[in-house]
C-alpha cells in the first residue's frame, strides 16, 4: 500500500539517527519516495552522503541556501509529500515545534506543512519524563500530530527507561496506518469502553473483569478511518489508542456525564461494561470490621449510558451502536435490547466462561439491526473493530 508515496523524513539529532538510515533503506524496498532533511545537529551522528546515497536524493540542510530554495523551497519540500515523519524526533526539535519555531529549515518545513505528521521520540529517560517533554509532546498530540514510541529498554546513554526510538518496523506500521484510506474523515464518533468502578468506600469498589480490549480497539479503528474521535474509558490497563482523545472515568455517573458533554456526535459506540448498580451512600471512610458483623451495602441503579444517548431527541448520533454481553439466548436478548435502548445495531456476544470472551482476544459476534441479524465468525477484537467501522462506513455511505 505504499508504493509510490512520497515521505519527507526530518532527521534530528539523536543517537538513533543510524536507524533512519534502516528505514529509509526499507521504504526504499516499499518503492516510497523519500527526501530527507537533516538538522545541524543530525550530521554529528550520521553524514548527509550516506543519506544521499540511501535515498537517492540530494538532502535538505540550510534555511538560507540559494541554491536549495531555487531547486525546491522549503514550501515546497513541506507540500511535495504525502506525510512528513521526524525520526529521530528528539527533545529540542518538539520543543520548537510545540512553541511554533522556525529557526532552522526542519522547524520551519514543519510549521509550514499542511500535512499531517508522525514522530518517532527519542531521548533520554530523564529528558523524556521532563514535564516540559511531556507538556509539548501532549500538546504536539492535541494538534494531531501523532507519535509512535518511544519504546522502553537499555538507551544508547546507559540508563535504562523509556526513550528509546521506535524501530523501523515500527516506524512504517505507524506510517501505513497514517496512508490508509479514511472513509470516516470528517466524521465524530464517542466511544465507551472497559469498567466502571462504584466505591464502596475511598478504598474499596465494585467493579466487574471487562479488560477495554473491544472498546479501545474500536476506538483505534474509527480514529484510523478519520473520525474524530474520543474515548470514554473507566480504568484499564490497556494503552492508549493512537490518534483518540481519551477521557478516563471511573463511575457510571463521570461516564455519563463525559458522554453528555461530547454530544452531538456522528457515531456512538458503547462497549463500556457499566456497573449496573452503585452503592447509594458510598462511606467517606474506610469501613472497619467490628462488633457488629458485616456491613448491608444499599445499592442504587446505575444511568444507562447506551440508553441516554438512544433517546438524545435533536442530540442523538447519526448511528448508535451498543453491545449486549449474554450467557444465554444471546440473539433474542439482543434484539430486546435494540428497542429497550433505542440504538441501532447491538453487537451480541456470548460471554459465558467457555467461551473466554472477557480479557480474552477473541469474540463471536452477531450483529443485530431492525433488518435481521449477521452472524461473523469468530475474530480477534482488533479484526471486529476493523469489521465494525468498515460496515459503519458503509451505512453511512462513506466506503
Ligand atoms: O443492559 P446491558 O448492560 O446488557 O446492556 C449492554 C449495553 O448497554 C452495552 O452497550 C453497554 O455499554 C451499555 N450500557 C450502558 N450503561 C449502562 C448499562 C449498559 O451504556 N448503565
């Protein structure tokens, strides 16, 4: 899927910079087009022939070059790609980047692109977790640049941590996801996914096993086909999906109150496993055991999040889609459901212990509409969400 793009690679001055010199060879062998321009610093870690010599085109240094600015601007070097990837992306440059510098030929290729960008982060482990680091990288992250890495693991410094730069296939897994075809473009969607945990006391809860892999992997699906799109999460240790903005929860009630802010969107995907009851007077303090045995905790029912924004009247998504989660009669409980909650399609699966469902990577589901039901074979969650968001695409007549 890459043959015949064009990626300007910004190489920046890092210890890493010899593995740019891999991935430009690799994208070569894609038939990529790469040009490259390197900082002042990049060519104290490799030279500028070497990356002539592997990219087959002259290599891009100097803001003030009369000669570079006639043959092709810096304009021009910032349009005449497909995507601009910055590895090493290091400290400093994302520095500039997030103050909207222009201060050397790199900073302002980027400032003046209308690309979009990825960044393979490279540092020290310190440098890294720098809230400065931290603060631009967020920031450069809200814009919509996107990052992959930096891995964790024994850094060219001696130290050990994360800051270690992506590794070349890495770096094109995250440029193919970038170059993919984006039917959803333009769209919004809203994601709900992993628990919710009700407190019983500040240091107890009742939680349930949903481990988010379904939920976040949809969520990572709708941001690679091009929507807009934010996930409502209760505590997972799932990571974050690239290119979603994520909002953490952790009661029903923050659900709902996150998912009513984000309204009106395009799509609505509910795969949150939302406690259905919570304690109705969570104590302020931890609960002792003592003379008088154990305690009778009063439970109150939850909102229902799918349900809410069903009936959301003029605020209601274009598609609103929610799982149903059975051990038995599978179909018919979610063909209930579809009325019950006013969405359009419930994904059901079976989720009885045998079939490994929760925490597990794999799920048999049934989708079922107003028009009947389509039964898919079992997939791997990553394989449903891809699933899920090309049928999205096609009811919405975007594919
Ligand atoms: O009724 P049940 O919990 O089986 O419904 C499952 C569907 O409803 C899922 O899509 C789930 O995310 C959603 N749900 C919700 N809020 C609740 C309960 C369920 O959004 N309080």
């Amino acid at each position: 899927m890459l043959e015949g793009r064009n990626i300007l690679l910004i190489i920046g001055a890092g210890i890493a910079a010899y593995k740019s010199l891999e991935l430009i060879r690799r994208l070569r062998e894609r038939g990529v087009g790469v040009r490259c321009a390197m900082t002042d610093g990049a060519t104290h870690f490799i030279t500028p022939l070497s990356v002539a010599a592997i990219s087959e085109h002259k290599v891009y240094q100097d803001l003030f070059s009369l000669t570079d600015e006639s043959e092709m601007g810096h304009i021009r070097l910032s349009r005449e790609s497909d995507l601009i990837v910055v590895a090493p992306a290091t400290a400093d440059l994302m520095a500039r980047m997030a103050a909207g510098m222009a201060d050397d030929l790199a900073a302002t290729v980027l400032l003046a692109t209308d690309k979009r960008v990825l960044l393979a982060p490279t540092m020290n482990v310190m440098m890294w977790n720098h809230a400065a680091t931290q603060a631009n990288v967020a920031l450069l992250r809200q814009r919509g640049i996107v990052t992959v890495g930096p891995g964790s693991g024994d850094l060219a410094c001696g130290e050990v941590g994360s800051g270690r730069m992506a590794e070349p296939p890495e770096i094109i897994a995250a440029i193919e996801y970038m170059l993919a075809p984006r039917p959803l473009e333009g769209a919004s969607a809203l994601v709900t996914s992993g628990p919710t945990y009700e407190p019983i006391d500040p240091v107890r809860f009742i939680g349930n096993r949903s481990s988010g892999k379904q939920g976040h992997a949809i969520a990572a699906a709708l941001a690679r086909a091009g929507a807009r799109t934010t996930l409502v999460a209760g505590p997972t240790h799932e990571p974050d999906p690239a290119g979603v903005a994520l909002v953490r929860i952790e009661t029903a009630n923050e659900m709902l109150a996150a998912v009513e802010r984000l309204l009106p969107v395009d799509i609505a995907v509910c795969a949150a496993a939302v406690a259905d009851w919570r304690v109705a007077a969570p104590a302020n303090n931890k609960l002792k055991k003592g003379r008088n045995g154990a305690p009778t905790l009063s439970l109150v029912e939850n909102p229902d999040i799918l349900a809410t924004i069903g009936r959301a009247g003029a605020r209601r998504p274009r598609l609103v889609v929610g799982f149903a989660a059975e051990t038995e009669n599978v179909v018919a409980n979610a063909r209930a459901k579809l009325t019950k909650k006013g969405c359009d399609w419930v994904l059901a699966n079976d989720v009885s212990p045998a079939q490994g469902t929760f925490g597990g990577d794999r799920n048999t589901i049934h989708l079922v509409h107003a028009d009947g039901v389509e039964d898919w074979p079992t997939l791997t969650k990553a394989e449903v969400a891809a699933r899920l968001v090309e049928r999205v695409g096609r009811h919405l007549g975007r594919a």
